[in-house]
C-alpha cells in the first residue's frame, strides 16, 4: 500500500517473503474494511494504547500480494502489524461466491433462480488456486452484492480477531525473543499435549470470541450500513450475515488444516476432533454463553441478534447439505456436541485458563497513565 521501505509493513514482508501489495491490488470488499480500520477508530482505546512497559504502540494494516491463505499481527519496536494475504481474501471471496451461486443458498436472498443449479463443489481450497477453476460472480446482482457484503464481514472479522491477539497480549508473550512463532496456528494440532499448545488454543479462543463481540458492537453496523446501502437490510438480517461469515471464516480453516481427516469417518470420533472443529462449537456456543456482553445489549438488539443467529443456523444447515466438506456445520448446533465440548473445557481448558490468564496478563497493553 505506497509504504515506504522503513514501514515495519514492508519490514516484515521481506522478513517472511510476501510482497507489500499495491494499493490498486486490493479487492474493493477488502479495502473498505481496511479504510474502516484505519479511519473509524482515530481517538480510539486502540490508538491510546500503550504496551505492558508503557510505550506508546504504533499499527500499520497491510495486504501482502501473497498466495498464502494466511492473516497475522506482529510486532517490530513499537509496531503492530495487521497482515492480510491475498490468497486469504481470494479464498473467502470464492467460498462466498460459491454459496450465493449455489440457488439451494440463502434461497431469500434476491432471485436465486438465476444461479446455477449442478453441483459446486471446494476443491478450490485445498488445490491452493493453480490449476482450481474458481466459482464466478452469482448471476443475480443482489445475491452478487450480498456476497460482497458476506466478504467484508469476514474480513472485518478476521481483522478484529487478529487485533485482540495484540490487545490480550497474545502477541508478546508467544513472540519473546522471536518473530515467525507468532504467526502460528493451533489449530493443525490435534494433540494438545504440552502447556504450550494449550496456551496458544485457548488464545485463539478468546480471540474468536472477543471478534464476534466487534461484529455486534455499535461500530460494525453503521459502518457495514453505510457500506453497502443499496442493501437496505434490517438489523437481524445484518446479524443473520455477520454469524454466517464468522462461521464460514472458521470453516475454511478447518478445510484447510484438515481437509484430509474430514474425509475419513474416524474424525468423528471426538479424541481425534480437529482443534479447529473445536473452534467452531466454541465459537457456535458464544453468542448463548456470553451472558455479560448480551446483557449489554439494548433489549431490541438482543431480539434482533437471537434472530439472526436463528435464521443462520438454518443456513449452516443448509450448507452442510449441499456441501460435503462443510457437514460439520450443520451439526455445530446439536446437543450430541454440547456435552463433549463441555468435557474438552472442563479437562483441557479448565486446568489451564486461571494460569493463562494470570501468565498472558503481564504482556498485556495498558491505557494511558
């Protein structure tokens, strides 16, 4: 994005081999979202803060022209650096492409008996692009814009989420002395065997959940309003959207770190679930578990968002019908998962949470004096 050769952007770029993209390689979904992240928040706690030894904290949000489906912060001195991957935002616009081209999706979503009707499958995601033939544009204009609507959200989520990890201090205590560690994912790891493992699971987790907070935040439905007005969506349809595209984020990880395992029927077998399944009914869980945040909410907004959530369950579920690599989703609402998800924090999240938390907080930013 025009950032000049002492930018820590670029900085890190070179340091992990992805180009700082061009300013005109950025998808117009993508950089409103970036332009909202840059100019909405300018007298922000975010822009106040100051890191656990009382340094002013500088940001930098930048798109690499990189395949890698990938997002991350990082920091250099006193900068945190939010990095989005092209091929992350080609892969979500492809998901979201398919599903509003596929006319059994979102079936009240302008006409989709434009849409074609033979079978579109992910492939796309695990062939990583090369020789993949990626979904079109849907054929009806509304259900195309809706897309694009979906697209953002998921970008506006991923970016919050990669935020929180700087503001939990997520950052500086898993990037001590290092640099390419924290970029790293749990989530490929099915054995959570060591402290270490555990800790960045349940960062990851508390990440998840502090993003689909920002989502349902004063902010996020001014900005997406003001966005895309020729939506004219009400506040439950925009809540119906914003749970779908956080959803669908955290399945593409799960397809990509397991796309193997999602084939063979032992993964069922809950001690062999994917950590990154585990994300997605943790995820799924939050809006009805966390009380204190629904409770802040404005009686209307409360209503609005258990209908939203409503009507994207129903839509999950209509996904794992018509997508076999996605068939999780349409059982992330269903009671058989409620109690070994329970066990897995009970056993695995449990014992380790308290010291988390009192370990993580020393490398936590502070507000101004």
């Amino acid at each position: 994005m025009d950032q000049a050769d002492d930018d820590p952007a670029r900085w890190f770029g070179r340091l992990l081999g992805l180009p700082a993209g061009a300013r005109n390689d950025v998808p117009p979904e993508v950089q409103r979202v970036l332009n909202a992240l840059r100019n909405l928040y300018p007298q922000s706690l975010f822009d106040q803060l100051r890191d656990c030894k009382g340094r002013k904290i500088r940001r930098e949000f930048a798109l690499y022209s990189a395949t890698d489906i990938n997002a991350f912060v990082a920091r250099h001195k006193d900068t945190y650096v939010l990095g989005l991957c092209a091929g992350l935002c080609r892969a979500l616009r492809s998901i979201a492409y398919a599903l509003l081209s596929h006319p059994n999706m979102f079936r009240d979503v302008g006409d989709p008996s434009k849409e074609q009707h033979e079978d579109i499958g992910l492939q796309f995601l695990f062939a990583r692009w090369p020789a993949a033939e990626l979904p079109v544009r849907p054929r009806c204009s509304s259900r195309a814009l809706y897309a694009e609507a979906m697209i953002s959200a998921m970008i506006y989520y991923v970016m919050h989420h990669e935020f929180l990890h700087m503001y939990y201090g997520h950052v500086d205590f898993f990037g001590r002395g290092r640099v390419l560690p924290i970029i790293l994912e749990s989530a490929g790891k099915n054995n959570l065997t060591s402290k270490s493992d555990v800790y960045r699971h349940i960062s990851e987790i508390e990440a998840d959940g502090g993003a689909w907070r920002s989502l349902f935040e004063r902010h996020a439905l001014p900005f997406f309003r003001a966005a895309y007005p020729q939506l004219a969506l009400g506040i439950a349809d925009w809540s119906r959207l914003f749970f779908n595209a956080m959803f669908l984020v955290t399945a593409v990880w799960v397809l990509l770190d397991h796309g193997p395992e999602l084939a063979a029927e032992a993964w069922r077998d809950w001690s062999t679930y994917p950590a990154g399944v585990i994300r997605a009914r943790a995820l799924y869980r939050s809006p009805s578990v966390d009380a204190t945040f629904v409770a802040s909410l404005p009686q209307e907004v409360r209503t609005n968002l258990a209908e939203g959530f409503s009507r994207c369950s129903n839509d999950l579920k209509d996904v794992a019908a018509a997508f076999g690599e996605l068939e999780f989703l349409g059982r992330l609402g269903s009671k058989s998962w409620d109690e070994p998800v329970g066990q897995y924090f009970d056993n695995v999240i449990g014992p380790h949470l308290a010291h988390f938390h009192e370990t993580v907080d020393a490398f936590r930013p502070r507000p101004p004096a």
